[in-house]
C-alpha cells in the first residue's frame, strides 16, 4: 500500500531529521528547510498529501511571515493538502491565523510522536471527507440568499453564454473558482474541457510555456513538444487564477489571445489559434495595479468586459448559517457520522465572528468540528478554540499612554521608544501583507525602497526577504 506523501518544513536540522525519522514508517517524507525550498519541490511536482510546516522559517524566523506565505503557496500548488503548523508556547495567535488561512490544526513544540501521528492522521481523514468536492456536481451551487448572493448568481446566469473574457474579484478563500466554474458549467462549452492555472503558483520563467506551449529544443529540457494550456482547452474555458501576479513581459502576449485568439509555442513561428474562454481573477485591485503602472491597462479593459465581485463572506449575514448547514451535512454524510450542531451561543459567536480566511475557512472549521464532535452540541468555548484571534480593541489615548510611560519609568529613552514603536508597524504591516514587501509599504505609506531602507536600519533582512518571494506580490 501506498504511503501519504507529507512535506516536513523546518530549518532546525535536528527536529527535521527526529520528525522525519519518527514518521519515515508511515509516511513518505520529503524535508525543506525554508519557503524557497518547499516550493521549489511543489515545482518540480511534488503533491503532498499533508504538510507540516514550522511558522518561524528563513530569513526572519523570528517573524511567522514566511509560514503565513508557504501556507498559501501550498494551497496554490496543491488545494488538497492538510496543512499543520508547528508552534511554540508564546505562537498561538499566529498559528490560529495560520490556520484562518487554511492550515488544518496545530501541533504544539516540543511535540510527542504520538501526538503528532494522531493530528497526521486525523488531518488526513478530514482530507479524505473533503475530497475537494469535486465528485459532487451539487457542490458547485453558489449558496447562499443574501443580496449580495443573489445578484452574483443573476450575474452568472446572465454571463455565462457568451464567449467574452470575465474577471472575478475577490478576497483569497471566498470562492473565485467556484464562480469560474459555474460560468463554464452554465455555458454552452460545459461539456468541452475547463482548465484553471494559478499565476502565482508557478516560476514566472514557467508561465509562458505552460500557457502557450513550446517546441523540442526550445529551451533545456525541452525533449519534445507540448502544448499549453491555451491549445488543450480547446473550445472550453480557460481560467486564469491570481491574474495580477503575471509578469509584465506576457502580458502583450495574453492581450494578443484576447484580441484575435492568436499566439505561439515558445520557439516556433506558426500561429495557432485559441478558441476558449478566458475567465480571470483576482484578490488585488487591478484598477490600482494599472494606475502605478504594474498592470496593462489595454489588458485590463480586455479582460473585464463583464466583472463579476465575489463578497466577503463576513458581510453575507445570514448565510453564514447557510453554508455551515450546507458543510456540516456534506462532511458528516462523507465521514458516515451524525452532524454536530451548536448551542444557542455558539450559534451567536458564528454569526459574529468576521472569517478572515472567507469560505475555505469556513470549511476547514467545519471538517475540524465534524471530526472532533460527530453528533455531539458545540459550545461556544469550543468554537471559539477554532477560530483567528480577534483583533485588537481601540487604542488608548495616545497622550494619557505617553504620561503614564514617563510617569511610571525609572529612565525613559525617545529614541529606543520611537525605534520600537516603529520597528512594531514594521512587524505589523509585514503581518498584514504576508511578507509582500510592495504591499507592507503600501499599507505603511512608504514607497518600497524606503521600506527596504527602514527594515535594513532596524536590522532586519529586508532585501534578503524581498527577494526570498519568487512571485512578489501575493496581496
């Protein structure tokens, strides 16, 4: 029988090599000492059935920013693996975010083999229940009844036969591809193939021959010709995921596709022509993106000829409520087990709780409940052991604060206060951006270099963590 393929990312070298080891029985190991290394496996094929991933990883293991970045690099490449994080004892906050962002569980360090081979298994068993969905055709209804629902799924109906490009925008998790697909499945193409490629998840250098194929010899390693996404569509839909991490030398080769259908294998001459649809999306604003000039404007109008908006699942209501009635009965019929249900102030703290990591959150806390509780009532104690950690209150009176600083300490140093008060924000909005160093200087109000100049100030790797980021921008 078959071994789960598990990634194991860790840069300390001795608990890589004892977790590995312990595991090695069970499971077919394969090790990464930081992000780069991870993702250059995902690259070069490797699909893992689970990964357990270490939030503190090079070049600032102090920060979780590169943790938080692998977890989405990992759903990129791979949307079936069960993702655990590694956490320490002062880590739980950010392993709950981890976890918003479609980590599985959590595996605290110093971890016993026992326990660890449980979580393993229990994630592999709720892997098993979610099955991506995609054997059930039901799965692809766009639920919910809210307005905002209901006018995205008018828009479906409304799009869906035409043959012209349709950009979906929304957060990462709320469900872009599932809004793709019913485009196609309500078209008349729904029979012909429907092909997805996520911009992000592959090296920029990749892209324009997994798109347009190429010819034997193109480039090294190419011992024969392929062809590319645009060719194996054929006249069904091609949809482009994370449209905004393409690089700006393919852009004028898509507008091409999009304005006459033509284009060309890397290394050849003949034209070929693409007859399928382009559906695109996105989690940034690409009006901003053509405005600081990283995004072709003439491209853009090209592939929003219609656009449809894909809501935040915090301001859908109601049909919060739906989609867990919707999961919970799906995943318990899977897993052949009573559904769990909520008490009156569970029920309360799902309705206020805010998903930061949208729909795929959602369905993770509900495989997690199913698995845990099968039949049983949750609380709200309970529940709330699975979600983020709330933000922060309103800040105090920044003036009283101060007064009560220099009041209350023996010495006081304006200059040691002021770095860590900005050493903090630094922290904070790299947080806040995963690691992406254009959009932490956005959010700051700083332009980039100014960034890199501050953090290398601080004594932090700005340049280093930069350029750690193959694809740069995953906002």
């Amino acid at each position: 029988m078959k071994k789960p393929r598990l990634l194991l990312v860790d840069d300390d070298p001795l608990i890589g090599e004892s977790l590995a080891f312990a595991l090695a029985d069970d499971y077919e190991v394969t090790r990464a000492a930081d992000r780069a290394g991870a993702v250059r496996a995902l690259r070069e094929g490797l699909r893992p059935d689970l990964a357990l991933v270490d939030l503190g990883l090079p070049p600032v293991p102090h920060l979780p920013n590169e943790g938080f970045k692998l977890v989405g690099d990992l759903l990129a490449h791979a949307p079936e693996v069960r993702i655990l994080v590694l956490t320490g004892q002062n880590e739980q906050s950010n392993a709950r975010r981890a976890r918003a962002l479609g980590a599985v569980d959590l595996v605290p360090k110093p971890c016993d083999p026992q326990f660890l081979r449980a979580a393993l298994a229990r994630a592999l068993d709720s892997g098993a229940l979610e099955h991506r969905d995609d054997d059930a055709e039901s799965s692809r209804t766009i639920i919910g009844d809210s307005p905002a629902v209901r006018r995205l799924r008018s828009q479906i109906d409304l799009y869906a036969a035409s043959s012209f490009p349709a950009l979906i925008e929304g957060e990462s998790g709320s469900g872009k591809e599932r809004v793709a697909y019913s485009l196609h499945h309500l078209s008349p193409r729904a029979r012909e193939p429907y092909l997805a490629l996520n911009c992000a998840a592959i090296s920029p250098t990749l892209v324009e021959p997994t798109l347009f194929g190429y010819a034997k010899g193109a480039f090294t390693g190419a011992q024969q010709a392929k062809s590319g996404y645009f060719e194996d569509a054929g006249e069904g839909t091609l949809f482009l995921d994370e449209i905004g991490e393409l690089p700006p030398e393919l852009q004028p080769k898509l507008l091409r596709v999009l304005e006459n259908g033509e284009y060309q294998r890397v290394g050849e001459t003949q034209t070929r022509v693409s007859r399928a649809r382009i559906v695109a999306a996105t989690n940034r604003d690409l009006r901003e993106e053509v405005a600081r000039g990283r995004f072709r404007s003439d491209l853009y109008h090209r592939l929003s000829v219609f656009e449809l908006v894909v809501p935040p699942l915090r301001e859908l209501g109601a049909d919060r409520v739906r989609l867990l009635d919707y999961y919970r009965g799906l995943y318990a019929t899977k897993a052949g087990s009573e559904p769990f249900t909520f008490d009156e102030s569970a029920l309360a703290r799902w309705l206020g709780y805010g998903f930061p990591g949208n729909v795929r959150e959602l369905k993770n806390i509900v495989i997690r409940l199913t698995t845990k509780y099968a039949g049983y009532t949750v609380g709200e104690a309970e529940l709330e052991a699975e979600f983020a950690p709330a933000a922060e209150g309103p800040r105090a009176d920044p003036v009283a604060r101060a007064r009560e600083e220099l009041l209350g300490a023996p010495s006081f140093s304006l200059d040691a206060t002021l770095k860590g008060v900005e050493q903090a924000y630094l922290d904070a909005a790299l947080e806040i951006a995963n690691g992406n160093m254009s959009q932490a200087a956005k959010i700051l109000g700083v332009s980039r270099s100014t960034l890199y100049g501050r953090l290398e100030a601080a004594g932090r790797s700005g340049a280093k963590l930069g350029s750690s980021d193959p694809g740069e921008a995953r906002g």
